[in-house]
C-alpha cells in the first residue's frame, strides 16, 4: 500500500484505491474548508470507479500544516482523540455522524463520508433561528444519550475535566494573551479584560470545583461550520478532536456565544436555554439533575472561560484567509459582548467594575 498522505498533494488514486479496498479509475482533489477549520487540511475528492458500491466523493482530512495550529493541536491530542472517536464511539451514536471509510491512527488520516447534499452552516454569517433550534435540540440529545453514561468512564483516551490541556490554559495564556490585547483591547470592554486576567490564575480551582458535575460526552467546538443542515430537517455534527467528558453546559455555551449575531443572541437565547434543559428531560436527564439554573450559571461562568481561551491560543493559530480572519473575529467580539452584557464576571464572585 502506498504511503499514509500527509497533505493534500499526496492523496493519490492508488492509494484511496488501497484504502478503500476498490478500484477507482481517477480522483478529483478540490481542498476546501479553509478559514473555517484550523486543525487540518480538507479536501473533497470526487471517484470514478467501475465498482457501483464505491461511493463518488469522499472527504479526506488530516492535521493541520500550520506550525501554531500543529502545536495546540499535539498539546490537545486532538488527532488521537478523533481517531479514538470514529473507532469507538461513532458507532453508538444517535446524532447523525459521517461514516469513516478510513481512520488511520498514525500518521492522523481520515476519509470520510461526504454529507452533501446537507448544507453547512456559516458561523461568521450566523444562525438562524431555525438552525439554532435544530442544533439545540439535537445538542440535547446527544448530550442525554451519553448523560452520566457508564461507558466513558471506560474510554481512557478521552480526556475530562482534570486533563492537563485544560489545565495548561493558564500557561498558554500568558504566551497568548499579549498579541490578542494588541488585536483587540481597544474594542473590547475593559472590564472584561479585567475579568479574564482575574480568572485565569484560578482555573485550575474552578475546573476543580466543577469535577463533581454530572457529565456526558461533549462536542468541544460546537458551532456552525461544523454542523450540515439537510432538507429533511436532520443534521449531522462533524470535528469530533475536542470531544470529552464534561458538563453538557460547555457546548452550549459556545454555540450560543459566538454562533449568533449579538442582536439574534439577545434575542433568543433564554429561549433556547429553556429547550435545551427541556430536551435533556425529554431524553431522560432526571431534572433535579440539571435545571434551568444551572445551565444559567454555568452559561455565565463559561463565557468568561471561553473569553480566556480565545485569549490563550486564538492568535497563535493561522486564520488561512480572509474568512479565517472574519471567524476569528466573530468568536472573539460576540463573546466578549456577551460576557459584558450578561455581566458574567459578577457569576464568578466580581464586582462589576473589577
């Protein structure tokens, strides 16, 4: 078989032929993605084949060529744990996944299912209500599948709370944070610059006190670019390197952060709070478990987590193109005008003008 590709020039007919077990007369590499994930190079790479069960487009994906992105991504495991996903959990799911027709451990490679015709969202455009509503109820049936569920604590390849890439993110701050104050200080709240530096030299003492938290698994980068929108109302959730063992509130937290304009957020999300815990309940979550209080709180506290973590690692990574760019600011400017109207440093115990 011929060598694991490392980059995109190096996916070639033979070898997707080999990986495939198929015959295939002839491939079409069209890269795509980019600006829109930054921990690996995709293509879309349409087959001709003789063989009628070979599938006519596959995705192909693999590590990120960029040094920052590659280095965030090592500290974080992120290709270990995709492939550990795609081995081991993808087939329990109840949320619409792509198949991996092939899922290489070393050096990282997937191949997988093409969702198209499904329509990807677009983060820095922003949801609609209708794709924050079909996101939201299938977050919450995920996260009640694997709530509390026995088989995580079995999967030793799947970090939680305690892992030390959560808890490094006070390191990775202090490399980080200059260049982010040099992007962003003059147009974010001062105050919420305040808050982050406060709550960073105590993450390790907050995550502490959340380890008692009912889990489940989590997405990790729950938002619009990795979310496919099909016509007959389905969705599929693709990018599966930050999953983990955690409190469900952490991807809610992030879709509904940054995955709206700020207007639509205001609008919308204690609405889609409420469905979330509603969706939770509905799939079994007993509701002393998780109410619509919790979530609140930890919607607060995690927008100052997530503030700190775009802080930490945001600027070291490269955004590609203008796209990129435009993502990039869109996490960072929504998110801080979400801490900052929400007041969510007074959630952590701080004075509103700390």
């Amino acid at each position: 078989m011929a060598d694991v590709p490392k980059s995109l020039d190096d996916v070639s007919s033979d070898w997707l032929a080999d990986a495939l077990g198929t015959s295939i007369d002839s491939i079409d590499v069209h890269p795509i993605a980019a600006g829109e994930g930054f921990m690996g190079q995709l293509a879309r790479v349409r087959l001709t084949s003789s063989d009628p069960s070979a599938p006519t487009s596959v995705i192909v994906k693999l590590p990120t060529a960029d040094p920052g992105g590659r280095f965030i991504g090592e500290m974080m495991r992120v290709w270990e744990r995709e492939h550990c996903f795609y081995r081991d959990i993808a087939p329990h799911m109840s949320i619409r996944v792509p198949t991996a027709y092939v899922n290489i451990a070393e050096p990282p490679c997937l191949v997988l299912e093409d969702l198209a015709p499904a329509v990807v969202g677009d983060h820095v455009v922003g949801a609609t209500l209708d794709q924050a509503e079909r996101a939201i109820d299938a977050l919450a049936v995920h996260h009640a599948e694997w709530f509390e569920h026995p088989m995580l604590s079995a999967l030793e390849w799947m970090p939680g709370l305690d892992d030390p890439s959560v808890l490094a993110l006070k390191d990775t701050f202090a490399m980080g944070w200059p260049m982010f104050l040099e992007r962003y200080a003059g147009e974010l709240p001062d105050r919420c610059l305040r808050w982050c530096e406060r709550f960073v030299g105590t993450i390790p003492e907050w995550i502490a006190g959340h380890f008692d938290d009912p889990i489940t698994m989590t997405h990790g980068d729950f938002r619009l670019d990795n979310l496919f929108f099909a016509d007959d109302g389905s969705i599929a959730v693709i990018d599966w390197q930050l999953s983990m063992r955690a409190p469900g509130q952490g991807d809610f937290v992030y879709f509904c952060a940054n995955n709206f304009t700020t207007e639509m957020r205001r609008a919308h999300e204690d609405d889609l709070l409420a469905r979330y815990v509603a969706g939770l309940h509905a799939g079994g979550v007993p509701t002393h478990a998780v109410t619509v209080e919790s979530v609140r709180q930890g919607y607060l506290e995690g927008l100052v987590f997530y503030a700190v973590s775009f802080g930490a690692s945001l600027l070291t990574i490269d955004p590609a193109n203008e796209r990129g760019a435009a993502l990039f600011d869109a996490l960072v400017r929504r998110t801080f005008a979400a801490v900052d109207e929400l007041d969510a440093g007074l959630a952590l115990g701080y004075g509103a003008d700390d």
